[in-house]
C-alpha cells in the first residue's frame, strides 16, 4: 500500500488531503490531519482537549522512578563484557531494569573472533544443550550466563534481542531471532531467508514477535550509511511499518540512541511519525546507550514511573508510554565505579487540567522545560541518506512549565516536553512522551 506522506498537511484542506492520500491510506492519518487543520483556526483551538495522556493515573508523591538500560549488548555478541560484569556495573550505577538485547546474528564472542580481545577472555556461555534457534537465541535466563536472577539483585530482567539482519528491532518479552544455515554470516541486507528458502523481511519479523506475545521497538534509524551493514531507508519506509503493525506490539521508535550526528535525525524522524499518527497511533520514544563497551558509553536511557518494580509492571508502562527518555553528550564509564552518571533534569510530576486548559509540569535540577509540536513541514528537505536533517525538527511552541494547550499558537495533533540542563560544554535532556491533543 503507497501512503503518500509528502502532503503538506497544514496548508491544504482536509478533502484535498484526503484525495491525495486516497482511500485506506487517508483513514489512517485522519486524525493527525484533523489537529493540524484545527490548529488553523482560533475557535477550534478551544476545544483542544488531551486526548491521550502517558501519565495519567500516577500518584508522583508515590511512585517509584527507575531507571531502565534496554539496549545492551555483551559477549554472547559482539560486546566487550560478559552478562555479569555488565549487570552488575549497570546496577551499581542506579539502573533497575534491564535488557541485554544482543544481536541475533552473531555467534557469542564476536569480539575474540575479530582478534579485539585476547582467546582467555572468551565467554564459555552457553554451556548447552543449544536451543534450536542459536545463536540467534536471546541471552535469557541470565543464569544461564554465569549470572544471578535479577529478583536476587533487585531488579527486573527483560528478556530482549536485538534483530540484525534487516533493519534493526529490538525485540522484548521473546524469544525470536532468525538465525538459518541458509542465511549464513553474511551482513544484514545479505538476503536472508527461512528454513523453507522464502525471504525474511521487517514485516515478518515484526509479526513473529507479535505471535509469540512480545513487544518490538524499531532502532536507531539515523546510522549513517558508512557501514556496510547499514542502509538508511525512507520516511515512507517507517511511515509504512507503523500503519501496518498496531502500537499493540510495534510500541515505539529508539530516538535516541545519542550519537551526535543521529540526534536531529532521530528525533526529527519521530516527530515527522507523530505528526502522522497522533493521537490516534502512539508511538512511544526509547532512549538507549546501545552499549558495547562500558568505557565512553553513552548516556541516553528511560526512567519508569510504576507503583511496583515488577516485569508486568514495567510491560504495561513499556505499552503505555509510562516513562521518559534521559539523553546527553556527555559519555561515562559504567565498568569503573562509581559510574559518575550525570545529574539529569528530573521529571516531578505532570498535572492536567482540563478545566484550565493546562498541562502542568513540576521539575528539579532543570533550566528549562521547552513544549514540542508538530514540525511545521512535513516533506523531507534533503536527502536522508546523505544528510542528518533532512526532515524539519519538531517546532517549539512554549517555554516553560505550565503549556496553555488552548491558548498556545501552533499546537498540532501532540506535544511533548523537554527538559534541559547545563553543565559546561555538555547538556543534559528529559524527554517526555507524546501527549495526544485532540478533540476540535
Ligand atoms: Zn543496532
Ligand atoms: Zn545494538
């Protein structure tokens, strides 16, 4: 199915929008049309309503804040640690839910093989009986990896694995990976195909995560092309993927995986996504370090706000959109403790009112709380293979902590906050999930 997304969609009107975006395809970003052409007139401002709020029903007094490592990557692929070095780094620097989500093609000790560390430092996991899908297998149980459960250290484990040979997806609460002798050790985009010889695409794996109940969030889509195994794809390409897998399983975008050259990409890639698919569709930022080495690892994870620390719990808030997203430019040492973790703007409470017309944010340790929209363009402006801009940014709509959604100019289908802070050359931002406005 063609979905035309180079529609302006603020500046025609909603049947022409509709023409251009032919049948099925047009039901399908109704809703993101209908807030960008409310936003074109005063009397529909106001009655702008929140339609989807990701916080709703958190008591902030009580609630706890977790934070969450859901992209790492160990010895059993190609990382530089084994499972318990990087658990038990990562707990001691504050994290209490985690995911080692290596990759699916590789065979454990990736590293050894490419002569990057030395044969005594090979990982002897796992000790077998393989299962019948390694070494595309999950690394999960931990203790079958010389490590404890993660109850006994306090935490919750995610079972994850990062799909490699297309675009990357990490997948969650299962345990797919496809690794066939067919398919060989040949890069991502080598044509890989199943047991019975038939292509394996994006949409294949994503509906197999769906059949064995996991969750699936799409990674890192501004590497640049200057890796083999890398191919940069379309706006229409991730346009296409989330029209056709239902925020049920699909639930979000790595938009920040914290290179620097991928930020703008990223997160402009995502609010070009929301500008499409609020509030109808959410698609839920993650954040990740994608680590491989603690020394200079990125910082970029989720914080969770959940009553209990418990794996359902932290499922239903992965659905729901019940966390943010902490990025910076500034890198740590998570092997060498303590890990000196930067201080990041904290996210106290958010509060609407929809009586007042507000939404409310209360924070600590920030210098300013800057409200995202819509971008105001929705064609790319430059090639996105070449360039890391080549969609407009979100477009800010008010600074500070109180958003009058009513009253406040330029105001589309979504907002979402971001909080920031200084610290010599480096910044350190909170970011919010979508909420989803509505209701003109
Ligand atoms: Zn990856
Ligand atoms: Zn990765």
């Amino acid at each position: 199915m063609q979905f035309d997304h180079t529609f302006p969609g603020n500046q025609i009107s909603r049947r022409q929008a509709l023409r251009v975006m032919g049948g099925a395809s047009a039901a399908a970003a109704t809703a993101s049309l209908t807030g960008a052409i409310a936003a074109d007139s005063s009397a529909a401002s106001q009655r702008r309503l929140v339609v989807l709020n990701p916080y709703s029903g958190i008591d902030w007094r009580t609630c706890g804040r977790h934070k969450a490592a859901l992209h790492l990557h160990t010895l059993q692929s190609d990382g530089q640690h084994p499972v318990v070095e990087v658990v038990n780094a990562y707990r001691k620097a504050g994290f209490e839910i985690m995911s080692i989500t290596d990759h699916d093609w590789n065979y454990p000790n990736a590293r050894v093989e490419w002569k990057m560390l030395p044969p005594e430092k090979a990982s002897p996991y796992p000790k077998g009986p393989f299962r019948p899908n390694f070494p595309a297998d999950p690394t999960w149980p931990w203790t079958d990896y010389g490590c404890s459960e993660p109850r006994a250290l306090g935490m919750v484990g995610i079972q994850g694995n990062e799909l490699t040979f297309r675009h990357h997806i990490n997948s969650y609460f299962s345990d797919y990976g496809v690794w066939y002798t067919r398919t060989g050790k040949r890069a991502p985009y080598g044509g890989i195909v199943d047991a019975n010889g038939k292509e394996v695409w994006e949409d294949d794996q994503l509906l197999a995560i769906r059949d064995k109940g996991g969750l699936a969030v799409i990674n890192h889509p501004g590497i640049p092309n200057v890796h083999a195994w890398w191919e940069r794809k379309p706006l229409s390409w991730y346009v296409d993927r989330y029209q056709k897998h239902p925020a049920k399983y699909l639930i979000g975008l790595e938009m920040a995986n914290n290179e620097p050259s991928q930020y703008p990409y990223d997160e402009g890639l995502w609010d070009q996504l929301l500008a499409r698919f609020m509030p109808r569709r959410p698609i839920w930022g993650f954040g990740n370090d994608d680590m491989h080495e603690m020394k200079g690892a990125r910082q970029a994870f989720t914080v969770f706000f959940l009553d209990q620390l418990t794996e359902s719990s932290v499922r239903k808030a992965m659905e729901s959109g019940r966390f943010c997203v902490c990025t910076s430019t500034k890198r740590v040492d998570y092997g060498n403790q303590p890990a000196a973790v930067s201080v990041f703007p904290k996210l106290a409470a958010v509060e609407v009112d929809e009586t007042a017309g507000t939404i409310r944010i209360e924070v600590a340790d920030c210098d300013q709380v800057r409200w995202i929209s819509a971008p105001e363009a929705l064609e790319p402006v430059a090639d996105y293979k070449t360039s890391d801009r080549p969609w407009q940014q979100g477009r800010v709509v008010h600074v500070g902590n109180t958003l009058h959604y009513r009253q406040a100019a330029g105001i589309h289908n979504y907002v979402r906050a971001e909080l920031s802070r200084t610290e010599g050359q480096d910044t350190h931002r909170t970011l919010t999930n979508p909420f989803g406005i509505g209701g003109a």
